[in-house]
C-alpha cells in the first residue's frame, strides 16, 4: 500500500492550513493510501481535546479524531507540546519525536510540507 | 537506494524558531543522505555574529557527528540569496559551503524528500 506522510505545523482556527492537512488526508485515504501526519510546532495545538463546536467552523478536533478513527497515523512534538503546555490531545494521537520524521520520510512514497 | 533529504531553511532567525527547529530535524534525519540547504532569510541564522544559543548544539553535532566513520552534513549556502541581502562568504561562520544558485535548485530538485522550514 502506498503511504503519504504530512509534516504539519499549524495550529487550529488562525489558517486553513489544518482543512487543507484533513482534507488531502482524506482524499489520500479514499483513493486507499495509507495516511500519516506529523504535527510540529503549533501544530500539536490542533488536535486538543475540547476545542468549541461553533456554527460555520470546522472543528479541527473532530476531524482529527475522524481520520485517527480511519487509521491514519498521527503523531505529536513531545518536546513541541511540553513547551505549549499541551496536555490533553484526542486519543489515538501518539507522542513522538523527530527521529520519527526520518522513520516517516524513510517509509513514504511522497512526503509533503503543510505550514 | 537510500532516499535524499534536503532540510531546506527559509526563515530568518529573527522572530520564529524554524531555522533552530529545521536544524533540529536536521540531526533527526542526520544518519540519512542528508544536506541542509539554506535559501532566502535563512542565511542570517549563518552569520557570524548571529545569536545562536538555540542551536548551536545541533550545528556541533552536525559538524562532528558522533560516529568516526559519518562525514559531516552538509549544509549548503545559497550564494544569490547572500548577495541579495548585501552579505558575503566572509561573514558566515565556518563548516557551512557556498554554492550558487544554480547548484542550489539542482539539489533541491534532485531530493526524494524536502523538509522546508
């Protein structure tokens, strides 16, 4: 199976920069390519638990936790989230670090940068 | 074959962390064939006088990486992008190399993987 892996490093509801992550993690998934992504810098703030459901914006949180529920691979800074004092980030998220951006980069057909 | 990966440095040190982070992913992804590249406001993270307190254990580390037998990363300079901002080789500190453009895009062209920060 073909993997795509995203090194992402925005937080939520600044940019589209985390719709535009879900979105081509989804059409990668629809066309059966296996999905990873890497959150980096802010990015870890995207996938905290909690975030407000708010009339005619997407909530990050819940389409994080859609994509984890179809099996893409998320994985969060440690050291990123030790900084921001993020703690409570959807289940399935792992804590990581950035020997696995090689392990990522190693294993993906395409790699792609999302700000 | 193992995979390229040019870790490409765009940003000023001044007022964000990514050339501290890009460096960082940098010594992650050091036992690859690896070559930073540093286009752009990147250059200023370079200079000699420029505070480097936030990264200078990972430019150590890739000047003198661990194992006897690894050669050192590359990191790569953008000679257009030095000249653009009024800059010279001289007032870069040492272990980094100057290519031109030219040379520059080649690489980047010719990279399986690009981390850009």
């Amino acid at each position: 199976m073909a993997t795509i892996s995203f090194l992402f490093f925005s937080g939520p509801y600044q940019s589209e920069s985390p719709e535009t992550v879900v979105e081509l993690a989804k059409a990668a998934l629809a066309k059966g390519i296996k999905v990873k992504i890497f959150c980096y810098m802010d990015a870890v703030n995207s996938v905290m638990t909690v975030q407000k459901e708010v009339p005619g914006v997407t909530n990050i949180e819940k389409q994080f936790r859609d994509l984890i529920a179809k099996g893409v691979d998320v994985r969060l800074c440690t050291l990123c989230m030790l900084v921001r004092g993020t703690k409570d980030v959807i289940e399935g998220a792992q804590k990581a670090g950035t020997p696995d951006i090689a392990e990522m980069a190693e294993e993906s057909d395409r790699f792609l940068v999302i700000f | 074959m193992p995979k390229k990966i040019v870790v490409l440095l765009r940003k000023s040190p001044h007022g964000s962390l990514f050339p501290a982070e890009g460096l960082r992913v940098a010594v992650a992804v050091s036992t690859m064939d690896t070559k930073v590249v540093v286009i752009g406001d990147g250059v200023y993270a370079f200079l000699k006088e420029a505070d480097m307190t936030l990264y200078k254990r990972h430019l150590d580390f890739l000047s003198r990486p661990m194992l006897e037998e690894a050669a050192p990363l590359m990191i790569l300079i953008d000679k257009a992008s030095l000249l653009e901002r009024g800059l010279k080789e001289e007032d870069l500190i040492e272990n980094v190399t100057v290519k031109d453009h030219g040379e520059i895009l080649k690489i980047i062209g010719e990279a399986d993987v690009t981390l850009t920060f």
